[in-house]
C-alpha cells in the first residue's frame, strides 16, 4: 500500500512538473516571435500615434519586431475581446484607453470581457488631459464666462461628443454636475464629425483629447477654455486647468496602458513592463509624447493593477449618473 502511494505520488509530480517546466521554459525564452499589439479602433487615431510611437523602441529592447493590427468596433470592445481569447504567451497585446477597460464595462449591458479577470496589466504608458474647447462664435473667452453663460439660458448650449458613454461624453456630464448647469447633449459618431459640426457652430461645446484640440486652437478655429489635468499641458501652454479656472478638485484624465490576456506568466508580464519602462525613459521618446499631448506616465504591472482597480468605481459612478447604455 505504502509502495502504491509513493508511486502516484511521483506520478502526480512527474505530471504537474510536465505541465510547469514547458510554461517556465517558455516564459524565459520570450519572446519568440513578433509581438502584435491591438488597437480596438480605426488607424489614424490618437492611440495608433501613441503605439507606433512606442512599438519599434519596443522591439529593439524584446529583440523582436512589434506589429501593430487593427481590431475596430464597440468603442474598443472588439478588440479587447479578441486579445482577451488569445493565446496568455504575451505575444498578443492589447494598447487600450480609458473607455475600452473603465468606461465600457459599466455602459454596455453585455460585455464580453471583465478588465481584472481577463487581462494582466502590464504597464500604463502615458496619461491624456482633455480640453474644453468652444466655437469661436461662443461670447465667453474663459470658462467662468462659459459657465455664466450656461446658467443664464440653459439648455440653450449643446455640446457634442464622439458618442453616448466615451469619455468625451462624461467629461461634460461631470463639468455639469460640477457648475450645476445644463448643456444639451448631442452624441455623433465618432469625434471627426463632432469637430466638424463643431467648427461649423452646430454645437459649441466639447471636450476632447488635447492633441485631437490643440491643432485647430492653434490655427484659430476653436477656443480652449481650460484643460482637464492638474497642472497646465505644453501643448496648450496659455490655457489654465479646470481647477485654476475655479473648479476645485476637478481632474480627470484619460490614459494609455497595454494588457495581457489573463494566464499570461508572470515573468512575460515582468519582461513586457521592464521594457516598456526602458522605452519611456528615452528622452526622445518622451518630448514626442508630449508633442502629441500624452503625458509620459509609467506605472509598472502591480501598480497599473491597483490604478485601474481604483478607476473603475469612479467611472462606473460617472456613466451611472449620465444614464448613458448601450447594448
């Protein structure tokens, strides 16, 4: 019975060592091919710049090329899910946004990815303040103006926004709560369009990604009243911070950040975050960051953990007190 027992015994190591040792082997051996990155939105975006920044820097220091692919659809979800259900060997990464892993599960009804179940963090890369732009035609030059003017005829502003439950549309949502006024909102499909009818005095308000404002501020075609960041961006230099305009406390700030599918090894996840940490401490790398309006923000595996962990209440209390749901 004894000589029974010692057997399985060693049959069960022999087993679980048979599973471990390829997965350990594996994991120091990353990576072995090209690494992909997806995006869960169309080329030309403000995250595709934020990758291709980052991706050949990247790959010198894997020692393998680094592609990036495209996986549109849902405001991210496309994409997510499509990492989430790819093989855990942390050659298959996700470059996400705010809204695809904090926004988008509490405004979609059905979801098929849960951000702290299905993914590993592995590092986030920058943070992205917002800008609340106005058409020039808009009689406020700054934003107690704006807000003064809201509250004399309310409802009689609209603001657009990239579409219901993005953060261009909850970033007003918050503005308002924050100023007690009320601004129509008018949801598009996408922000080009918004900016469009933007630009054209359709809807005078909005707030989106610095880098996506700065280029038609600078050209005179819309008029930053403030940024949403707690100190002032370079890229809007003369344009003050919502809490320098008089709104205490009030920051909120998108960010950039790459995930693993859940069951990737922890010493891929470690490999992956030390090499994005050595990219982003190029100074290089760094000023064209900033001349994009992204600001260079690492956090390593555990910590962007505990950061997305903390964001998501915030958010989910954000989208709950617009209404804003989408099937």
């Amino acid at each position: 019975m004894l000589l029974r027992t010692v057997v399985f015994r060693r049959r069960v190591l022999a087993l679980a060592l048979g599973l471990v040792l390829p997965l350990a082997a594996a994991a120091q051996a990353f990576p072995t091919k090209p690494v992909t990155v997806i995006i869960g939105f169309p080329a030309g975006g403000p995250l595709d710049a934020h990758a291709r920044l980052l991706a050949e820097e990247l790959g010198k220091r894997l020692g393998q090329p680094v592609v990036i692919d495209y996986k549109a659809g849902a405001g991210g979800t496309v994409g997510a899910e499509f990492v989430a259900k790819s093989p855990p060997d942390g050659h298959t990464l996700l470059m996400a946004n705010t809204g695809t892993m904090v926004i988008n599960p509490s405004v979609y009804t059905k979801i098929p990815y849960q951000t702290l179940r299905d993914f590993v963090p592995i590092a986030r890369t920058a943070q992205q303040p917002l800008a609340l732009v106005v058409n020039p035609s808009v009689p406020a030059r700054t934003l107690q103006e704006f807000i003064a003017l809201a509250k004399a005829s309310p409802g009689r502003l609209n603001y657009g926004s990239a579409g219901n439950g993005g953060i261009s549309h909850l970033v007003p949502e918050m503005f308002k709560a924050a100023t007690g006024t009320f601004i129509v909102h008018i949801p598009y499909r996408g922000s080009a369009p918004a900016f469009t009818d933007l630009m054209a005095g359709q809807v005078q308000f909005m707030a989106e990604s610095v880098p996506q404002a700065a280029q038609y501020v600078k050209a005179g075609k819309l008029r930053a009243l403030a940024v949403t960041s707690r100190q002032r961006n370079p890229a809007l230099p003369d344009t003050p911070t919502l809490i320098e305009a008089g709104l205490k406390d009030f920051e909120v700030v998108g960010f950039y950040g790459v995930l693993a599918p859940a069951g990737t090894p922890r010493s891929v996840a470690e490999r992956l975050s030390a090499a994005f940490k050595a990219v982003l401490e190029s100074p290089e790398i760094r000023q064209k960051m900033v001349t994009q309006g992204a600001d260079p923000a690492f956090l390593d595996a555990d910590a962007f953990r505990a950061f997305l962990t903390a964001e998501m209440p915030r958010w989910a209390k954000a989208v709950k007190d617009s209404g804003a749901k989408l099937d």
